[in-house]
C-alpha cells in the first residue's frame, strides 16, 4: 500500500469509529432498544477466517466497522441503515455472500459484473429479498471499498458513497438532523420515515359538487360495520395492532375520528363543508350523513377523488376513499386505513395515534400466540386460534 493509500486508510478508518460513536451516543438516548440489537466487536481471528473462507481482504473501513459492532440482531428493534437494510456480523457477510456468488456462477462473465462480481461482499441486508448493501473489495480498482446495493432483480450498483466511513458518517447526519429519510425514535426503537409531502392547497371549498346525474366513479363503500376485521390488516401497524384489536370499541372510534380529522387537514380534504359537517358530527357522536352514492358527502368525496386525479394527488384521493371508512365503516377498519395513509404523510402519526387513543401503555410486539388467544368479537383472529389448537398449544 502507497503511503498516499495508507493516508487515505487512516482518515476513512478514523471517520468509521467517530461516525459510530455520534451513531451509539443518538440510540443510546433516544433508541436504546436499537442500541441493544449492535453485536459486541468482531475478533480479529474471527474477521480473519472470514477472508480467507470467501478469498477476499475486507477494505480498512469494514475491518474498523465489525470491530466496533459485529452486526446487529434480528427483529423490529434491529439497527438498519437508511435502506432498511440490517447491518450484518461477519459470519452472516460469509453466509450471504457465498449465496449470491451461488446465483451468479449461472451468469456469464459480462452479466456477473453488473450483478454480482466474486470481488463484492453484502455487509447488510434488506431480509425479506436477497437486495441488501455491498461493498466492493477489488483491489487496484478505483471503486475498491465504494458502498453499492444489491438488488435481486437488476443487480449490484454502486454510488452511495466513496468508503463506509463515508457512508457511516452520512448515516450519522441524518440521526442527528432533519432530512429525508429522517430518523423518528418509538418506544425505544430506531425507525427510518420518507413521508410524501402533502398539497393541501389546491381545491376550492366554495366549489359546486355535482349533481346525482353527474358521471362520477362510484365510492368504495365500506362492507357491514359490524363484520370483524381480518388480523392481516393490523399486522402492519405492529404495536398499534394489538392497541387496536384490545381497547373498547368506543376508544377506537374516538381515535378513528380523531385521526380523520388530522388527515383531512393535512391532505387539505377538511376544506370542504360536506366533509367538515361530517367531521363534526362524528366527534359529537351525532348522526351522518346516510349511505349511499347520491348525497351531499358522497357526491363531494366522488368528486374528489376525481380532481385528485388530475392534480396527482393519491394523499388525498386516499384521505377521500378512507373518509367513507370513518363515516360509515367499523372503526377498526377505519382508523387501519387512516394510520396507513397517515404513514405516508407524518414523520409523528405514531405519537399522534396513540395520544388520540388516549396514551395507554404501549403493549409488547403482538406475535402469533397474542392473535391466538385473543378474545374481541370486532376481530376475526379464528387463522392463528385454529392453527394454535391444531398445534395442540
């Protein structure tokens, strides 16, 4: 190595340990059950018989990196990058990477370049595919120790930055700062948000609605309030979902309506009168507008819903559709609905959710047995209880 290279080395290595400790001094604070999920350093034997297993030298970076943390655990609580891909220990680089050298030995020599070269290690891992992050370990390359992704369907680029150090340094910025993607702090835990900003400003709140005859796409009406929903719809939202599947029917609906009302204002939906007369009457717990196609509040979100069209606006095209949940549907469908596309548009609709849901304490991640012995007449959990007894649990 040129002591030009050996300079290089250094300042990247050194910026690899100051990055991670501004890294653990943020999830320390604000996410200590993400900093819980970092893996102890990496031994040197250990980093060692991995290059020799895989026949590649690990770049500086990567060494003073596994030193630090020698991946991190698996789960909802795991360190990822911005990716969302979780940093993996230097057994799980092996692992993966001997996979995707696999897939690529079918490949001719021009294809492996682009999409997996036996000179790439994959450092993370996005979990549910195989795409992940890489690093490029070929030496006398311009490109050698530059960060890149992998993805299963076009292959390996690479751009992200010039060295981990750099990449990890980046990383550092934005838990410290305020851009997309931006790091929002839960219940302990690290969560990477890219909401879409809204555009609530267009529309006119003193526009005509059409009449009945008009030739407007009809509104998705919501099923039988009363029909249970299906526990696949509540997976996503994690802890909520078992706040929502356990609180009394009335919190949820008082939550429903709060958070119709948070995103009625966000995707500017609010300005319209037929939308905010129902919105008042939810929250008084008044009667509503009838069901049907041909009223004042459907006739208005029919009529929405096309504009939103043509401005490109599915935020509130989605507020539209998911208003006539919160006017006419099961409260359980309707805030699922409300919290899925508020996710979209809040970096705080966690914090906002639970505190319309009056702030109880936060239960633990529901897992197969919580679904299989709930007990709530408004949820239809009967796959995880049948699959319960059928295992004799």
């Amino acid at each position: 190595m040129s002591v030009r290279a050996s300079r290089v080395s250094r300042i990247t290595t050194d910026l690899v340990q100051t990055s991670w400790d501004r890294i653990d001094r943020w999830l320390r604070e604000y996410a200590p059950r993400t900093f819980a999920s970092l893996g102890p350093p990496a031994t040197d034997e250990e980093i060692r018989a991995a290059e020799a297993e895989l026949d590649l030298t690990f770049p500086p970076d990567l060494v003073a990196s596994l030193r630090r943390h020698n991946g991190a655990l698996g789960g909802v609580e795991a360190f990822q990058f911005t990716t969302h891909d979780r940093l993996l220990g230097v057994r799980e680089i092996v692992e993966a990477t001997r996979g995707l050298r696999g897939i690529a030995a079918d490949l001719d020599e021009e294809e492996r370049e682009y999409y997996w070269h036996q000179g790439y290690l994959k450092i993370g891992s996005y979990g549910v595919t195989s795409d992940g992050l890489s690093i490029d370990c070929r030496a006398g390359r311009g490109s050698h120790g530059a960060i890149g992704r992998f993805f299963d369907e076009t292959g390996t680029d690479f751009g992200r930055a010039d060295s981990l150090g750099a990449y990890v340094a980046k990383l550092a910025d934005q838990l410290e700062g305020d851009k997309n993607p931006r790091a929002v702090a839960f219940n302990g835990r690290l969560i990477w948000e890219s909401p879409s900003a809204a555009s609530p400003e267009w529309g006119s709140p003193d526009g005509p609605i059409p009449g009945p005859e008009a030739q407007l796409p009809p509104l998705a009406l919501p099923g039988d309030p009363a029909e249970p929903l299906m526990v696949g719809y509540l997976l996503g939202l994690q802890e909520f979902g078992a706040l929502v599947a356990t609180l009394p029917r009335e919190r949820v609906a008082e939550a429903a309506h709060k958070q119709m009302r948070r995103l009625a204002v966000e995707t500017g939906l609010a300005k319209y009168t037929e939308v905010g007369t129902a919105l008042e009457a939810l929250e008084r717990g008044e009667a509503v507008p009838p069901r049907g196609q041909s009223g004042p509040l459907s006739l208005r979100l029919r009529h929405v819903i096309v504009q939103a069209g043509t401005q490109r606006d599915d935020l509130r095209r989605w507020a539209a559709e998911t208003m006539a949940h919160a006017v006419w549907g099961s409260p359980h469908q309707a805030l699922y609905k409300i919290a899925t596309t508020r996710s979209r548009l809040s970096f705080d609709w966690r914090a906002e959710l639970l505190a319309d849901l009056g702030n109880p304490p936060i239960p633990p991640m529901p897992d197969d047995h919580f679904w299989a012995v709930l007990r709530n007449p408004a949820i239809d959990a009967s796959y995880y209880a049948n699959r319960y007894a059928r295992d004799g649990g």
